[in-house]
C-alpha cells in the first residue's frame, strides 16, 4: 500500500505543477486522506495523467525538449505514412519513421513506450484508490471513468505502434497489458486481440461511468465511444463500428466544421463543435521551435524547422479540387515570384494543423477523436457491408462541409473504384497529418504507394531528384503491410529489463 499511495502523491504533485496548463485550481496541499477521498484531491490526482500527454518530463535521467507522448506519437504515425514527405537527412529519430530503418535503441519508440505505461500506472493507482474508497457518486464515476478511458486510449496506440493490426494477425504478439497495480514487473506480452479485448472492456466501463463531462480537453461518454468506434473498425467487426459512431452522431452534441469554420477549426479545438476530445495546450504550453508539434513541419522563417512537407502523393490526390477548403492546411513557402520553393531538391508545402492557436505558429490543442471521424467510421462500416449508397450519403456529409457542394457522389460510384476505395480515399484527406493514414492502409491489408521523391529514400542525393519524373529502382518505395517494419521494435529498456518480452522480428 504504501507504494501505491507514494505513487498516487507523485501523480498530484506532477497535477499541481502542471494545472496552470490544463485550466485547474489545484489544492495547495494534498495528503493521503484527500486523495482517496475528495474529488478536488482525485481530480488533482487524474489531470497529472493528461498532463503527461503533453509535458516533456525527465527520462533516463534528462529532460529532453524533443520527448513529448503526442510528439512522438504523431511522428512515429504520420512520418511512416504516405502524406508526409522527409526533406532531409536527420540524425532525430523520426528519420526511422520514413525510411523503416527501426532499432530497438532509438529514442522515440524509447520514451514513447516509457511515458505511455507511465500515464497507465498513474490511472491504475487513481482507479485502486477510487475502488478501495467504495464512493460511488456521479463526480468520482465521471473521474473513474475518465481513467479506464486514458488507460484504453494508451494501450490501444501502444498496440497499433508496436503489434500488427488486428485483421492481419489477431495472435500475434501486442504490447504488455498493465490493468491492476498487483502485475510482476517482468511480464510476457499479451495477443494483439488481448489487448484489444482490454482496450474494449475499458472504453466501455469508461462510457457507463462517464455522466458530468467537464469539457472537450478532457474524457467523456462520447469519447469512449469514439474510441470504441475506432477499435471496433480496426477489428472489422463493422456492426459494432457503426453502433458507436452512430452513438456519437445522435448524440446531438457535435457538428461538423463548415466551408466557413474548418479553416479555423485546429487552432480553435478547445471551442468547435466538431471536436469531440483534444488535449489542451495553453499558452505556457507553446514549446516553440524546440519540442513542439508544429515545429517540424512548418516555419514562418523563424519559428520551427520545417524540415518535412505534405507530400506529392497527398498534393495529387486532392489536386481535382482546388476548391476544397482542407487546402488551407496545406501552406506552400513561396518565393517573392510566387514560385514553390525548394529544400535539398524538395518541394517546400507546409503543413498547418498544428499552428496557429492564438496566433502563434507552433500552438495547438491537437484533436484525438472528431466527428468527420464517425461519418467515415460509419461509411467504412457500411462500404464493407455492401451498402454502398450508405456510404456514398456519409462520403457526401463531409464533402458538401468541405467545399464540394457542387461533387457530390450523388450514390453513384466513380468509374473504376469500389466503395472502400472512395472511403479511404476521403480518410486520407479529412484525416491527413492527424495520425491515422498508416494504421488504415495496413489494417485494410493494402500496401503504402510512396513512390515519389523525398528522404524516405535510402540514399538519396539531390542531384537524383527530376519531379518530372516518379522514382524508380530504389528500396521501400511500396511497403506492404505483411513487412515487418509497419510496425516497430519494443524499446530496449523492456528487452533488457525484462526477459519475457519477445522481440519484434
């Protein structure tokens, strides 16, 4: 017991340095007694859980301004996809991402893993203390709640980062499973569908206990099942898919950006009626140049590195339509001719979804689950369940809010392209740069087309480089997804440390 309550005061304690940053009033002092048993104390106890989404904290004895969850989480999914382009060679570890030169020593997939079990045991000790103190009113249900959703939120993206998806091999191995605070440390890991039954069971003990929501920056019933909705896509298990996206949708509680407002919508997350759950950044959050989202993929000359752009691939597939209002995201740097500038033989297209919150360049609350979301959760339910027209009308909801009143599907299929074709295609640019482009072509047992120029290339010289012409003869251009590098080693410091942790191949 002591162990647990030593760990419950760290958790507060980390909670009352960070509650500037997540808008909370903190206790100045928190004792033992309090935190089992006050909701001001839980809720100190909980907001130093979601505060470890976005903090660079001390690992393996430094604070590096590089290590940040939603970082790494974002460059390990998106720099691994096809709508993001390397400009250059780095020696940061995200380079990995792009080119699948994985090693169980780089530091991403290191600290990745290790705030992720660290954000587990913090809720794992909140729900001990909750369930020992027996309260069982609806505040201290809402923070429960809360909890079982964040440890089903982690272990899910630990899952899709580090064990293959679920419809390619439900029996393979998954990550290490951490639901109680009474586990040996050294622990083998569980199948991919064990942890995806974890992750189920929590979400929706989350979304039964979930009844007082405290805003968009933090866990609510809607949240868990779109999280739920989200898992049960990736199981293909279609029907439940589209019970939960269809929760969130009759909810009534959430609208789609229009024309008008998605321009604004990623610098305003915490107020749009589109967003569903974010984690909120505040100004004291805004890490600038070093640590940031933003600060890799945009620059206003000053304010980030800019060293990676939206990728030719993305750019063509949206080109039929200039007049979709998802361009706004993509920001090209141009030269005082208006021509697209060029960055070691790249074009330089920046990319906006993480910038802009009260102006500033590298600022934003980054959105975990939308509504746009469930319509095409809800669409690729229906495409795989021969109710095309179905998906057609959902495909439309987002276009017609998108700029593209006038090209409708109408529920006619284009020439040449299946249901599931328009779906996913429509994901990839709704969805672009927000962490999901991957995980969708390799769960639907497709194959990564990243055959065009950029730095994912092994060896690639400037020099090399013709854009009037498409790559070819070099390695990795398309990734299937049976290859072993979708997904990534587990960490060294879980090989080393414990010995029933097999090793990704």
């Amino acid at each position: 017991m002591k162990t647990k309550i030593t760990t419950l005061i760290t958790i507060a304690l980390i909670a009352a340095t960070s509650c500037k940053k997540l808008e909370v009033a903190p206790s100045d002092a928190i004792s033992t007694e309090t935190l089992v048993t006050t909701t001001d104390g839980l809720t100190n106890a909980l907001n130093g859980a979601y505060a470890l989404l976005k903090d660079h904290i001390e690992f393996n004895g430094t604070v590096d301004q590089n290590n940040m969850y939603l970082r790494q989480f974002y460059h390990l999914s998106d720099f691994a996809s096809d709508d993001i382009v390397c400009g250059q060679v780095t020696t940061d570890p995200l380079y990995y991402s792009f080119t699948l030169g994985h090693s169980p020593a780089q530091g991403n997939t290191r600290y990745f893993w290790y705030v992720s079990y660290k954000i587990i045991t913090g809720v794992n000790t909140v729900i001990d203390a909750v369930e020992k103190s027996g309260k069982t009113d609806a505040a201290t249900n809402q923070l429960l709640g809360e909890c079982y959703f964040l440890r089903a939120f982690c272990h899910f993206n630990l899952v899709r980062l580090f064990g293959k998806p679920y419809s390619v091999d439900p029996t393979a191995p998954g990550v290490i499973l951490r639901t109680n605070l009474t586990d040996e440390s050294q622990k083998a890991r569980s199948t991919v569908k064990e942890v995806y039954d974890a992750v189920t069971a929590d979400a929706e003990k989350a979304a039964g206990l979930m009844t007082q929501p405290r805003g968009v920056q933090y866990a609510s019933q809607e949240a868990a099942w779109a999280l739920l909705a989200r898992v049960n896509i990736y199981k293909e298990d279609n029907a439940k898919a589209l019970e939960y996206a269809n929760k969130v949708i009759n909810s009534g509680k959430f609208q789609l950006s229009t024309k008008a407002t998605y321009p604004a919508l990623f610098a305003n997350a915490k107020t749009s009626p589109e967003v569903i759950f974010c984690v909120a950044f505040t100004q004291t959050d805004d890490y600038g140049k070093f640590g940031s989202i933003a600060s890799m993929i945009y620059s206003d000359g000053n304010s980030g590195w800019g060293e990676e752009y939206a990728s030719s691939s993305l750019r063509d597939l949206m080109s039929a339509h200039p007049e979709d209002v998802r361009w706004s995201y993509i920001s090209p740097a141009k030269d005082g001719a208006g021509v697209v500038q060029k960055k070691n033989g790249i074009e330089m297209y920046y990319i906006t979804k993480f910038s802009f919150q009260d102006g500033r360049p590298n600022l934003s609350s980054p959105i975990m689950f939308r509504l746009a979301e469930m319509y095409l959760i809800k669409a690729e339910s229906e495409a795989k369940t021969g109710a095309t027209a179905a998906a057609l009308d959902d495909v439309d909801m987002i276009r017609k809010n998108r700029g593209l009143e006038a090209s409708l599907y109408n529920k006619v299929l284009p020439g040449g392209k299946t249901a599931l074709d328009v779906v996913l295609d429509e994901k990839r640019i709704e969805m672009a740069f927000e962490g999901q482009r991957t995980y969708d072509v390799y769960r639907n047992k497709r194959s990564l087309d990243k055959t065009y120029w950029g730095y994912h290339i092994a060896g690639l010289k400037e020099t090399d480089i013709d854009l009037s012409k498409k790559p070819t003869g070099y390695a990795n251009l398309t990734v299937p997804y049976t290859n072993p590098r979708i997904i990534y080693y587990l960490p060294v410091d879980e090989i080393l440390s414990n010995p029933k942790a097999t090793q990704n191949p």
